[in-house]
C-alpha cells in the first residue's frame, strides 16, 4: 500500500537513476513493500535497485519475490550482486529457491556461496523435497541447562545476532540433543541469577526432518507456535522452522484442493494470468477428456433404452434436470467430506456413520426436489396442457426418480472420498465433475428404470 | 499424539478418582494436548479436571476447547471455576466464546469477571463482530523513546508477566499514539546503556481496530509478522493481534470458500459429524431447490425441440454428454478465476484478459473434446452399425455442438465471478453446481440448434 502511494516519486528517482536518493528513501520501508513496488518497475530498474541496496536489506526485499521472479533477476544481475545476495539470504528462502531451478543453474549457484553457507545450502538440499527438511533454518540459539539467566542473556547478545528468531530458546545436552525449548519471556520476567534448570519442565513440541510439510501445518495449528524446533531422527537439533513458511505451505495447499475440488489436475503452480495458455490448455484437457471419456458411457447406457425414449419422447424433456440434480447433491456431499477429511473431523473408521447420515439426508433432499418436480409437472400440465393425457404419471415417476437419484448422489459422492483414501489417493480428487460424471450415468439408469415400471402399459 | 499414547494411564487414574495424581500427570503436557484427551472425557469428568488444574493452566487448556464444548462445560461447571477460568482466559479467546453466546448469557458470565477484566471484555465486545477489535488483546508492552535498552529490560521484567507476547515491544509518544514497533532480538543483541532512540526506524506496519479480519490474514500474509499492533482511528495503541488466530480465520475462509464451491450455503460452522442432520438437511435443500429451479429451464428448453428430438431420437443419446462437457468446463474456469481473485492475482480490470484467454482455451479444449466425440461416434458406426444411414451428420454435429457447449461454457464460467463481484457478491457464489446449471440450459440450446442446421433435410 506504501507501495502504491509513494509510486511517482519512485518513478522519478528512477527517470533520473538517482540511486543514492533511492537507497535513501527505502531505507525505512518494509522489504515486503520494497518487494511490491520492485515488481511494477522494468527489470533493468530492479537490477540497478538490487545493486545499490545494503547488501542485508537486498537480500530481505529478494526473499520476498516468487522464485520465478528471483530466477530471472539472478540470471541478469551481476555476478557480484547475486553473490552478496546469495550469501544474505535466509538459508529457508534459499532452499526454496534453489530448489525451483534445473540441477546445473544450482551447481552455479551454490559456487557462488562462501564455504560455510554452501555447507548449509547442501546439507538442506539434501532433505528429500516436500520434507521439514526443505523449510527449515540451522540458525537458532542453543543453550545449556548448567547456564543461569545472565550467562543466557550475555550468550544471546554474542551469538543471537544470524539466529532467524530469538522468540524462543533452545536447550540441548552435551551430545545436541534437545531436551527443552524455553520462551525468551521466561529469561526476561526472571531475575538474573535465576538457573535455567529451575524453569526447564521438558515439555516441547518438536517436528523431525523428515516429517512432510503437511505436518508442519497441522503441529502448528494444533499447538499455536510462531517458531518450532527440528531434530533429526535421533532427537539432535537441526534447524527451526518459523510459521510464515507454514502459512505459505497452508495457502498452497487450499489451493491445491480447491483446485482439484474444480476438475483441475493440481498442478497449476503459477498465478493464473502468468501461466502459459498452452499449459493451462494441456492440464484442463487432460482432466476433460477422462471425464468425457466417462461421460461417454451415458451414451451407451442411454442407448439400451432407445426405445423407451421414442415411444415417449416426454421423458428427455426430464432428464437434464434429473441427472443434475443427483450430480449437484453427490457434489455437495463429496465436497463436505473431503473438507472434514482434511481437517481431520472425519477419518476412515466414520465411513458407516457418514453413510448412515448421507442415505438420510438424500431421501430427505431427494423427497423435496421430487415434490417440487412433481408440483412443476401438475401446474404445466393443468395450466397449459403440456405433457400429454398421462402428465400425473409422468410426473410420478419424475419424482420417484429424484427420490433416488438425489439418494444414490448423496451416498456415491460422500463414499467416493473414503474410497480413495482407502486406496491411497487424495479423497480431493473426488471432485464435483467427477462425481457428477459418475452420478450421470448411474443417474439416467435409475430414471429410465422407474420409468419403465410406472409407465408400463400406459406411454411404455 | 501424546493423549492417545497416555488414554489407559489417564482413564486409570479418572476411574480411581484420583485427581492429585491427575493434576501431576498433566503438570508437564502442552495444554493443546490435555484438551485433545478431555475431549474423549464424559463430561462430569472434564469438570473434576478443570476444578483441580492450577488456575491459569485450567484457562490454558480451555482455550483450546472449541466455543461449543466452552459453552456446554460453562453451563454444567460450578460458579467458582467459571469465575476462576474466564478471570483468566486472554482478552481475545473469551471475546471469541462470548461473541457465539446469546446476549442473556454474556450477561451473565461478564459478571463473574473482576472489575479490570469486565471493562477490558466489554470493551472488546463494543467492536463489530468481524472486524480486527474483535480478535485483538489488550496485553501488550509499550515503552517510550526516552529509554535505553537496560530501562527497557527492567521495565519488562516488571510489567511484562502478563503480556501476550514479548516477542515485539511497541513505543508509543507521551499521548499513547503507536510510533514504533522493535523486535526485543534488537533490545537482546545491544548493550544495555544504548538509548531506544538509536536504533527507532519508524517504520512499522500495524491494523486499524475496525479492520476486517481478512485484512489481517492478508497483512500477516504480507509481512510475515507473528503479532501485528493495532491503533484506534487516531492511532493510539490499544492491542495486539497474534498470527494463531489468524491461521484460524485463514482455515475458516478456506473451508468456506471450498463449501461454497460444492455448492453449499457458507454456514456449516461445525464439524461435520456434529452438525445436527436436520440443519444440514436444510442448508444443502435450499441451494439444491434454487438449482432445481433453475435447472427446469432445461425442461422448458426442450419443449421447444420436442419436434427435433421425435424424429430424431438419436440426438438425445449425446445430451447428457455434451451439457456435462460445457458444465465441466465452466466449473473449472470458474474455479480458476475464484482461486486466483481470492489470492489477488486476478482483479476486476483483468476481466477482458481473461475472456480473450479462455475464448481461446475454451475453442482449443472443445475442438479436442469434438474430435474425440467424433471418434467415438465413427467408431461406433462402423464397427456396430449404430447411429443408422446419417452417422457422420450425427458426429459432425455433436462435434460442431462440443466446441460451441465448451467454448461458450469457459468464458461463462470465468465471467460469472466477474459479474458477481461487479455487482458487490462473493465471487465464490459461482460455484461448479451454479455454472453447470447455468451451462446445461444454453448448452443444449447450442446443441439443437447446431442439430437444426447441419441435420436439416436428412434427419430433420
């Protein structure tokens, strides 16, 4: 928003490359700001903004830039300025980066590091993608138990200064195992010579290593953490991660269901208008010809009755109406079920409760569509003589039909989900369309079934 | 984790009664976990519990409850653990449980507070529900710029005990107004004669009490702030809101956005296993019935091509699967263009962008979709002799309708939030059910026109 409102006076320390008055103006700004009014300027402006910025501040406005946009500036920025950068980055927002990149861009990359950092940015890149590994920093403050609060406050003044946070303490034994985590509050409520021993109660909550990204959202949620501490698999501390990385973790992930959710494959990783048209042709074909493809089978299924719908064409005008129906509620179903799976209220051991409570609420909602059906029959047929001499039973069997189809799309599209969790598949992809594709066919089936019943002898 | 692993020892120790035992047990848990295990308490024990846990630990565990169980367990415990857990409670977490009881009831419980809490709670509860004064808490620290770093530290040890956070200390002038923010790493790493002064940047980023919360998300989001300060309309410091309960409000957007989506009315706030069947009967039934009516233009549609469809009933084997096509297509443009509008990346000046892009999309996936539909149909011909003497007259013309249906189905699909948002509603309303019904109706007008056209004088 800072951004926005100083824009012209930006734009004109830029016309007239005065870049000391530049520098001079950021220097207070927020880099999440810097960052935003960056991204309006051409890169050759970006570049030369990176080059005269405090090395420390380039590298904070630098990790507020999607990789994409750092991939590009480090390609056309200097080799000076991208080695200052490289080095002052958060060891997180590095691995993030670098593991957007093709392996040779990489290898150059990490050439450029000083020693110490490159050891880092291995070992991280090291930790299997999508792991805590990936997300976390080695920079945090590790203390004693033996210390008292003034050795603790003089060793944060000494070496606190590349921790990521200093929120919290940790404290390890002799070998670098955790066994506590200390808020800093604790040291400063207490008096100096206070033991640390004294207020350790060695309840922390930890993530490991190898743990997924996705657990790192859930402990965080769970225990309301801004900074977690990470061991390896033998209880050692490696690193912490901080919640502004969960909550870009927690947003790419709805993304990723609501997408799915859509009858989207999950990998549109870029922002919609930035994606190239082709790529987003590809990835909604895909997903729209495996639903046509299924779809396809309404053609068969409605090919057996074939003769039912010439002898009374009537029932087509129906049938749009019906198989939506069953495809909307089955949607609605689907999407509740995989919203509570995530979120945990439902797991698979809830199946026969779920299908308990769905069977019930689509007989429910299948009961209210038909009398609404039926009633739309009755009115057309009495006001304005459509639907023939047998509108009441045309009528009957379009409200049995949605009775049963809105019945069997409540209990397809809640059960699907567990389906394909049971097999080891995101539930997500039950989608509305795919849900609906299945409801489709199964729905038609059930019509021109109750069709043939009610109808025999009279239109059939 | 630990609830489950400890459940035989906890439900021996509630059996023997013995709640000394009980109280030592739980003396080192995260209090997020001794509420996972009260959860799986009858109540009558849930209250012995909280009467024998120490005071701010049995306000700890509380927060943690939802509102719901908060407001059951309030009802049934005695008056003086109420008093003693709501004295307790921070500022933020009671206004979240009083805010979801009926006003008699807030009545009541806000008497049970002490004079301090009383005036802070029902200050708190004077802000609009929604808006940023809602989630906020009165405990914060605010220094003066006059101070220097030792100052400071004795100032906290003194008066920051019952602080939210000590991770963020706020400066405010003579007349309260907020002029700074400063991490306390900055107070830690300096010696402690430096003045405050010295290293005072004035840059800092804070919330407007009337606020919505979804400003909050975004500039947590932005920032990467884990407590953002909060001024009144002339800026003087009144709170501070921390980033857990903006990851809740986050995960609460999201799963209404997702409900949304599957067409269900936004207000299924409980789990879903606890949502009394009747209310989830009633929310689903009404958007299910405003579908259906919608959805019986269909029916009207087709009484128009009643006389088409006699002579031709081949036509309608394809229906269900060229309205579906143009419905999935739509639902996925749809929820692109949601998605995308919810995280900014698309706003309402891209709307001719995004038709241009998705005419475009929408005629590359339909003449793929056509010519499948095409294959299918010759196929079919020619190995089992269906479709009779006109088949390719019958595949040219679902191929020609599948590109029309598709094309037409992803500009409307992205459109719809557009208009929806043009027009001051939440673009979500334009979920796969809405824009598949939406599409079903033009869609098979589509389709029978084109069938009019090119079927004119062979078929029809």
């Amino acid at each position: 928003m800072l951004g926005k409102l100083l824009q012209p006076e930006i734009e004109s320390l830029v016309a007239a490359r005065d870049f000391a008055g530049l520098r001079k103006t950021f220097s207070d700004w927020p880099p999440a700001d810097i960052a935003d009014t960056l991204n309006d300027l051409p890169s050759e402006d970006q570049i030369a903004i990176f080059r005269v910025l405090p090395k420390a501040q380039a590298a904070d406005v630098f990790e507020y830039l999607s990789p994409d946009e750092q991939e590009s500036l480090l390609r056309s920025m200097g080799r000076e300025t991208a080695t200052a950068i490289l080095n002052e980055m958060s060891p997180d927002d590095r691995t993030a980066l670098l593991e957007e990149l093709p392996p040779e861009a990489v290898k150059k990359l990490v050439l450029l590091l000083s020693p110490d950092e490159r050891n880092v940015a291995q070992k991280l890149l090291n930790y299997p993608e999508g792991s805590v590994g990936r997300l976390m920093t080695p920079d945090y403050v590790a203390i004693k138990p033996g210390w008292n609060v003034g050795e603790v406050l003089e060793y944060v003044r000494r070496h606190g200064r590349d921790s990521e946070s200093l929120n919290v303490l940790y404290v390890t034994d002799a070998h670098g195992k955790l066994i506590d985590d200390i808020r800093i509050r604790e040291f400063l409520l207490r008096p100096i010579e206070t033991p640390v021993q004294e207020f350790m109660d060695q309840n922390y909550t930890s993530l490991c290593v190898s743990d997924p990204e996705e657990k790192a959202v859930e402990v965080f949620r769970k225990y309301d953490r801004t900074i977690l501490p990470v061991t390896d698999a033998d209880g050692h501390l490696v690193g912490v991660v901080t919640v502004d990385d969960v909550l870009d973790i927690a947003e790419a992930e709805a993304t990723e269901d609501i997408q799915k959710l859509g009858g989207l494959e999950a990998a549109l990783d870029m922002p919609y208008l930035e994606s190239p048209i082709q790529q987003l042709i590809r990835k909604r074909g895909t997903v729209l010809v495996v639903l046509f493809l299924g779809e396809m089978l309404t053609a068969t299924a409605m090919g057996f009755f074939e003769e039912e719908i010439s002898k009374a064409v009537v029932l087509t005008l129906f049938l749009p109406l019906i198989i939506s129906s069953g495809g909307n509620s089955g949607s609605q179903a689907s999407t509740l079920i995989i919203r509570a799976m995530a979120l945990g209220e439902v797991t698979l051991g809830d199946w026969w409760r779920v299908a308990r409570r769905e069977v019930m609420s689509g007989l429910s909602l299948g009961v209210l569509l038909g009398a609404v059906g039926f009633l739309r029959i009755g009115v057309w047929a009495l006001g304005f003589g459509s639907y023939g001499p047998h509108w009441a039973l045309v009528g009957l069997t379009v409200g049995v039909a949605l009775i049963g189809v809105v019945a069997w799309g409540s209990l397809m599209g809640a059960m699907l989900p567990f389906i394909l969790r049971r097999v080891g598949m995101d539930p997500a992809t039950s989608s509305a369309p795919f849900v609906a594709t299945l409801v489709d066919v199964t729905g038609l089936i059930i019509y021109f079934l109750v069709a043939a019943t009610i109808l025999r002898g009279t239109l059939l």
